[in-house]
C-alpha cells in the first residue's frame, strides 16, 4: 500500500475515534445534567433463585456489601427535602418483595406465607403493585410507640413509600424521591405510613410539590391507592384493611414529619437505644456503631447463600383476576 493511502486511512481512523469520545463526552454531561439529584452508585447482587424461598437481594457499593436499611443515607438532600428510597416491588409485579429485617445485611427477599413465597393477588382492575413499591433507610416504625395521629403503635419495620413516577424502576434500585404527602393504613391494628412520592428525575417531578398536585396531575391514583390497600388482602381470607382519617391523605409538611420521627426511631434501633426485637443492625459503613462488620465478614455472608440460578416457574394462579366488592 501507498505510504500517502496509509497515513490517510490513519487519520481517518484517528478523526472517527476523537468524533466517538466527543459523543460519548456529550452523553456523559447531558446524563449529569438530567439526573441532578442522582444517589451514590448502588449495585444488586442476586443469590438464589427468584420466586424461591432462597432468593435474595444483596446492596453494595463500590467498596463492597451494605445493609439497605443501615448503610444507604436517608436524606440525599436536607434543603430540597429529597430523600433516597429502596425499592422493593417494581410497578405491575405480583411478588411481594422486602428487606430481611432479621437477616445478616437485610437483604431483600420474597415473603413466604405456609412455606410457599407470597405474591399478591390482581384486584380487579389493579394488576399487581400499582406503583413502584419500597421503603426510606435509616427509618423504623417503633412497635412500643403509640402514634399520636393514628392511635395505634408501629409495625416494626422501615416505613413504606409509593413512587408514582411513569418509569418502572428495577428490585433493589435506590432512587431520589420528593415526598408528596401520606396515607395512614391501619394494618391489623398496627400504624403503616405510606409515604406518596415521586422520582426527583420524574418530568413530572416540578410540578408536584404537595398531596393536592397528586390529584391534579394524577387524577384517581390516591383513590385507587386506597381502594388497592383496602382490598389486596382479601382473597387471602383476611378482612378490610382500614385507615385513619377516613382513608385522607396528608400533607407533604405533615409527611416530613413522620419521616423525622421514624428517622429517630432507627438512630434509638442502631445505637442499642431502643430493643431491637429482632432486626439485625449489621451495618459495614456506620463508623463507631456496636453492629459495624468488615467488609470481608459480609462478603463471606453473601458467599455462604445459594448461587444464582433460574427462576422458578410461576404457578398461573398468579395471574387470576379476583373480584372485589367493598361493603
């Protein structure tokens, strides 16, 4: 070949690479620019098979495994009032996913009920979790406390959000939500806040700032959120879940401040403060807290789990509609 040939192809080569990292570097600061309240890198580490009693879903960072409910921080930022949210149960899926809380690192794992992993039955015209279903870290619904507003104590666990954003999200993502106000459900006697929020990244995200901008822009979601809780349990056998204040929601305002309540509630679980009934506090990050475990230790938890493999085949029943009248 010609040396002039050679050194054109060369510096044809060499413009196509410099045009590929000049669009690549546009992509990069365009993502930064759209997702501007992005959280820490969070990364799911799958064990198991899903749909299976052994599944689980482990957190980690860059510097290796977390517990989701210790480890990631609870306010992404304290002057927007934005927050980060676990998220359990993606948008239209049956299984009834949640964070261990007895387990080494709390992972999250499918609920079993008569040995047999849960999911939750399609009520006509839901069809499985209308909303992409988790819950706040570093939060505990104290089950010694009696809640002023409700009358009835909490249920032990970190308390629940509803993300209402168009996108589904993925098992295990951790995401930054704007909290919009709350639902107050009575769950067999016990105080289950449902926190309504969205994606900070949502389009919609502006131009919802309080429970009333939920009505406007998504008309019939918080009706039908109250029907859905009222009436998912049924086919199961069990009764009508109820609600204080006559299903009403709250106010973001009002929602900040069970989020700081329950906030407390967690500082009281982890520094020995308050009994843990149960829960695992291990933790690899909180520095100087009685429950912190190297990372190698919690390597070796997830290690000692059964591998990833095939999901289990999904029984059809799953898929049934149940036909629900409220008296």
């Amino acid at each position: 070949m010609q040396p002039g040939k050679t050194l054109h192809m060369l510096i044809n080569r060499l413009d196509k690479n410099l045009s590929f990292r000049r669009v690549s570097l546009s992509v990069s600061v365009v993502s930064t620019v759209i997702n501007k309240f992005s959280t820490m890198a969070y990364s799911v580490i799958e064990r198991g098979s899903p749909y299976s009693a052994d599944y689980r879903v482990y957190l980690q960072t860059q510097n290796g495994p977390i517990s989701p409910l210790h480890d990631i921080p609870l306010v992404v930022d304290a002057d927007k009032k934005i927050f980060n949210m676990i998220v359990e149960v993606p948008r239209w899926t049956n299984a009834k996913m949640e964070i261990s809380l007895k387990e080494y690192l709390n992972p999250i794992k499918q609920d079993v009920k008569k040995g047999k992993p849960r999911f939750v039955a399609n009520c006509f015209p839901h069809h499985g979790y209308i909303w992409n279903y988790g819950a706040l870290p570093q939060t505990w619904e104290n089950p010694e406390h009696l809640d002023d507003a409700t009358g009835c104590k909490g249920d032990n666990d970190p308390i629940d959000v509803l993300e209402i954003g168009y996108r589904i999200a993925k098992r295990g993502e951790v995401i930054p939500v704007k909290i919009l106000g709350t639902l107050a459900l009575i769950d067999e006697g016990e105080t289950d806040w449902k926190l309504v929020a969205i994606d900070v990244n949502d389009p919609a995200a502006d131009s919802v700032n309080d429970i009333a901008d939920v009505e406007k822009l998504f008309p019939g979601l918080l009706k039908a959120s109250v029907e859905w809780f009222k009436i998912y349990k049924i086919p199961d056998g069990k009764p009508e879940n109820q609600f204080a204040f006559n299903g009403e929601a709250k106010s973001a305002s009002f929602a900040h401040k069970i989020v700081d309540e329950v906030h407390k509630f967690w500082k009281l679980l982890i520094n020995k403060e308050a009994d843990a009934n149960g829960i695992s506090c291990s933790n690899t990050t909180l520095d100087g807290n009685p429950f912190k475990i190297p990372t190698i230790e919690a390597k070796n938890i997830i290690n000692k789990t059964p591998e990833y493999s095939d999901p289990q085949p999904l029984d059809p029943i799953v898929d049934k509609w149940h036909y629900i009248n409220l008296k």
